[in-house]
C-alpha cells in the first residue's frame, strides 16, 4: 500500500519553484553539454586538418624543399607525432607517413587532387591531409587522431566549469523567484486565516508579481463583503427577534391572564381571536424563514418540465382574483401573443408569481390596478411581471429590495409590511431556477414593477 504525503508534509510552493529551476537548469545543462561534448571532438578535429592542410601546402609550394622532397631521402617528424610523406610524379611513396597512403589518396594527389582523410599509420588512426605540388608529385602529411582527442578533451574540460556555475546561478535565482512570490502569498494565506478566524478590517499585501497582488485585493475584497454580510445578517437577526418578541409578548401577555382569571367572560372570545392572529403571524414568518433556508440549502431540488408560461399566469391570476376583489384591486392579466414554453420547474415559478402578488397587494390601495404580465424577451428569454399602482420604489430601494428586511424596516411605520422576507425568499428563488429578477421603482401604472427573466 503506498504511502500518502500528509498535508504538513507537503513541499512548500519556494521548494518547488527552486527544484523546478535547478531541474529546468540541470536538463538545459546535460542538453548543452552533450552538444558542446560533441562539438569540441568536431571542432578540435578540423583545427587540426586545417593545420596540418597549411602545413602542407607550404611545404608543396617551396622550391627549395621540393628537390630535397622529391629524392625521398628525408623523413620529418613534428612536435605532435606530424609525419611527412613524398609522392613522385612517378607514383612511388617515400617518408615516414608513407604507409598512410593509401591508393585512393595517392591516385587522387597524383590526379591534383588535394586530400584530408584517416588513415592507418603502425596501428594508430591518424589524420592524413595531403596537397599535389607544382611540378606534379605531392605532399604528405598525417597527425595521430589522440592528438585529436586531447584537444578535444581539453575542451571538454573546459566547458565543464561553465556549466555547473550556469547551474549554480539556476538554483540560485529560482531561490531568488521563489522568495519573491512566495512572501507575498504566504502574507495572504495569513490574512485569510485570520479572516476565517473571524476577524474584519484586515489589508492583504499588495506586493510581488500581479497575480500574488490580484490576490491580495480579492482578500481584501472579500473582507469588506463578508464585513457588509455579517453586518446584513446581525442587522437581520436583530429584526426577526423584534418580530418573534411581539406576537410571544402578546400571547404570553393573554396566556398568563387566562391562567391568572383576569379575563372576563364575555372577553375570552376576542383574546382567543387574538391570540389564534398572533399564533397565525408567528406561524408566517416560521414558514418565510424555513423557505428562505430551504432555498440556500444544496440539496434543494427542482422538478423540471415543459411549462406553458401563459398558462401559469392565468391559473395564478384565477387564484388571486377573490383577495384583489375583496381589496377593490382591479387585477389585469397580458398574456403573451403566442405560447411561451419554458423548461423549468412549474411549482417553483407559481411559488415565485405568489409571493411577489402577495407583496404587490399589500401596497395597492383600492381602485389602482395590478398586473400580471408575460412576454418574450431578448435573445430567446422569456419574463413575467408583476406591476402594481402602489407607491413605488425610489432608488435606494430599489438597491437594497431583496436584501431580508430592508423594505420593512424602512416602511413599518408608512406601510403595510410582511414579514420583511418575501422579497429575498423571490430573488433566491429565481437564482435556483437560473433566472434573474429585477425591481423598478416605477412602472406604467406608477407603483413597482417586478420582473422575472427565464431562459427557454
């Protein structure tokens, strides 16, 4: 069974960019020395035929050597093993480099042909270079290859320093680099730990490259939102205990004066109304607030299928007739020209038509319309709204109208009010069927007007 690397065992990110320099140095350096082993060979190779070329044609293109050359008599000899040979315009081979010579070579000098080959020379590779002279013979001259091998291997050692301080260097600047983006990262991994250890008002460093400052500005970011979050979430939590006190404090109130024989008689009938209205008003928000969780939470599911828009909004405005009537409302229904089917979750959307309804007729006072409407939109999309002729929204509430219980607390005391939910329970509802929703603070019948965009 293998092994697993515990998370505290993990190599830090400067550990991984210094291995991945010092490897990325190491390859390039095998990849440039195995090129460099090669040339040096090549390379100390033809330095030395070039050598050896002029060499021989120096000694081809002097006079005063040439009879000296021509009787064969003189064998050389040079400080790196040079041997000298001396082809006749006859044919014959005479010198120390003589059985170089091959038949090949010396038909090609003899031809006035020059020559830079190998050869044989007493069981040694040599390099053998010869050059035709003037009045027709030719000019020989061999080094042996080990000559070749030692130059060579000179060089070879002389490269060998460059390479590992290249690598050194390597290893040096990724620890350099690694430094250099990894504080900075390091900085906002502390930052975020502190702020999922709760605390606010922290700056993450904006140092190093661009994308270790992107994340510094995303941190903190992040913390002015979770700051602007938790303060909604407090300011929420704040009302919804102003909301349970209320009706408890009333139920408690008529509760202990039952208990206590206070009440009179003929008084039990209207304390029992009012306590079934607050037990009725507790029992709303319960549900607002259950259905406000349910929909943040991630197993919520949606029952998808073809669902005719037009439909949907007749069956809802059939349903809200009977409480328009009973409040003088005139409710209008526009449907839409042609069907508009929807792949989408029908239960879900009527929920969604319900509740901004129910938020429209507690704002419409008797004899102003209300209006259910569907249309298609833009690029394929389909919207529903719901318009109402109450007192409208201005911009700043229209900015804060799904946020939970911001509308209620800036209207309690002016309007009637929910339970300061609904608005918010609409906008995550459309979130959950992919949609949008959007508040205008004045529509054509001069209250708000909602709409809900769905994609087909």
């Amino acid at each position: 069974m293998s092994a697993v690397r515990a998370p505290g065992a993990r190599r830090t990110l400067a550990g991984n960019l210094v291995l991945l320099t010092t490897v990325v140095a190491a390859v390039a350096a095998l990849l440039t020395g195995l090129v460099a082993w090669q040339s040096a060979a090549h390379a100390a190779e033809q330095r030395e035929r070039d050598t050896l070329t002029r060499q021989a044609t120096l000694l081809s293109r002097l006079p005063v050597i040439s009879p000296v050359v021509f009787t064969g008599a003189e064998r050389l000899a040079g400080p790196n093993g040079e041997q000298l040979a001396v082809v006749t315009p006859g044919g014959g081979v005479t010198g120390g480099a003589a059985p170089a010579v091959d038949l090949a070579s010396k038909s090609a000098l003899l031809a006035g042909r020059t020559v830079s080959t190998r050869g044989i020379l007493a069981g040694q590779d040599v390099l053998l270079v010869g050059d035709p002279t003037a009045r027709g013979g030719a000019v020989v001259l061999t080094e042996p290859y080990a000559t070749v091998d030692r130059e060579a291997g000179q060089v070879r050692r002389d490269i060998l320093l460059p390479l590992l301080v290249g690598l050194l260097g390597a290893a040096l600047a990724g620890g350099l680099l690694a430094r250099r983006i990894a504080r900075p990262l390091t900085a906002s991994a502390a930052v975020a730990h502190r702020l999922a250890e709760g605390e606010r008002g922290l700056v993450a460093p904006l140092t190093g490259p661009r994308e270790a400052a992107e994340i510094g500005r995303a941190l903190t970011g992040l913390d002015q939102a979770l700051a602007r979050s938790e303060n909604r979430q407090r300011e929420f939590l704040l009302s919804v205990s102003h909301e349970l006190r209320t009706p408890l404090t009333a139920v408690q109130g008529y509760a202990e004066a039952l208990a206590d024989g206070l009440i009179e008689p003929e008084q039990v009938p209207d304390v029992g109304r009012t306590l079934a209205e607050e037990t009725s008003r507790l029992d709303r928000f319960l549900a607002d607030l259950l259905d406000l969780a349910r929909l943040e939470a991630d197993d919520f599911r949606l029952e998808l299928a073809e669902t005719e828009l037009g439909a949907l909004l007749a069956e809802a405005a059939a349903f809200w007739s009977g409480p328009c009537e009973r409040q003088g409302v005139d409710l209008r229904l526009e449907q839409p020209d042609a069907p508009l089917v929807v792949l989408t979750d029908p239960f879900r959307v009527r929920q969604l038509l319900d509740g901004l309804v129910q938020n429209a007729l507690r704002v419409t006072p008797a004899g102003a319309p209300m209006v259910l409407a569907a249309r298609a939109g833009d690029g394929g999309a389909v919207q529903i709204e719901v318009r109402d002729g109450g007192p409208g929204l201005s911009e700043d509430d229209v900015a804060v109208a799904f946020d939970p219980g911001a509308l209620r607390d800036r209207y309690r005391t002016t309007r009637p009010v929910g339970t300061g939910l609904g608005l918010a329970i609409a906008h995550r509802l459309t979130t959950r069927l992919a949609g949008t929703i959007t508040a205008t603070g004045h529509g054509p019948e001069s209250g708000a007007c909602f709409t809900v965009t769905l994609r087909r």
